[in-house]
C-alpha cells in the first residue's frame, strides 16, 4: 500500500526525486513569473510618480499653525518642504508633508491638508513599491546564482 507523502518532509522529497532539468524549468519559470511582476510595479511605480511630480506642496508661509506639542505657532519661513515654525518660546524646523499628514501640526486649511496627506501617501507608495522591487530582484539574483 503506498503511502500518501504529506508535509514539509513530503515537499523536501519532491524536490529531491526532481531530476536536474526539472528543477532548471522550475526555477527558469520562477524567475520569468517574478520578471513579469517587476515589470507590473515598475509601472505602477511611473504612475504614482508622475501623480507625485504633478502634486506641488502647499505654501504654508505666514499661517497660523497648532502642534501638538508646542502648541500655537506661525510659519514664517518655508524652503521647499521645510517649514520653520515659530512657537512661543522656539523655533522649530519641520518637514512638509509629513508634519501635516501624521496630524502632528494643524492648519486652518483642509485644502492643504489633503494635499498633504495625498502627498504623502503618494511618498508611502513609492517606497513600498521601490523595496518591493528591490526585494524581488534579489530573489532573482539569488535563483540565477543557483543554475
């Protein structure tokens, strides 16, 4: 009576009863399927970078402001994505968009708000995809070093 293979042990026995040829499609196949999927991110990447690039950062310069920790304060200067906020008794310097994404600063403008948090969603995105990449080009080096 056969015995029915089950398990991780059953999968280490396939392998091994594989022949050198087998194992050289599967892995020849493992790579195109995971070339196909860089090749879907990559695109998917260009998107959300061109939705990025058209998205500008809101001027923020000369608004009243309310952190969470330092309470009231205005912006009286803005370079780029860093804000330098003036509070009672500091000065910091904080980074659009994330200061106003993350809530930790709040502004009496929704419009630059959404801004925001789309922006930094979009920044989200982009680095989850570029490791995704990352991760799966490395998969495939790893499988090509194996042949």
């Amino acid at each position: 009576m056969a015995q029915k293979v089950t398990g991780i042990n059953a999968n280490a026995r396939r392998r091994r009863a594989t022949t050198k040829q087998q194992r050289e499609e599967i892995r020849r196949n493992e790579i195109e399927q995971l070339m196909i999927q860089i090749s879907l991110l990559r695109g998917r990447l260009t998107d959300v970078t061109e939705q990025r690039e058209a998205m500008a950062l809101p001027n923020l310069e000369g608004m009243d402001v309310e952190h969470s920790q330092y309470g009231h304060g205005t912006v009286s200067e803005q370079k780029d994505a860093v804000l330098t906020i003036e509070y009672s008794d500091k000065v910091r310097k904080q980074k659009l968009p994330f200061v106003i994404a993350s809530g930790c600063v709040k502004v009496n403008d929704s419009e630059a708000t959404e801004n925001c948090i789309k922006i930094s969603d979009l920044d989200n995105e982009q680095s989850k995809l570029r490791k995704e990449i990352q991760y799966k080009e490395s998969w495939i080096s790893d499988l090509q070093k194996q042949g």
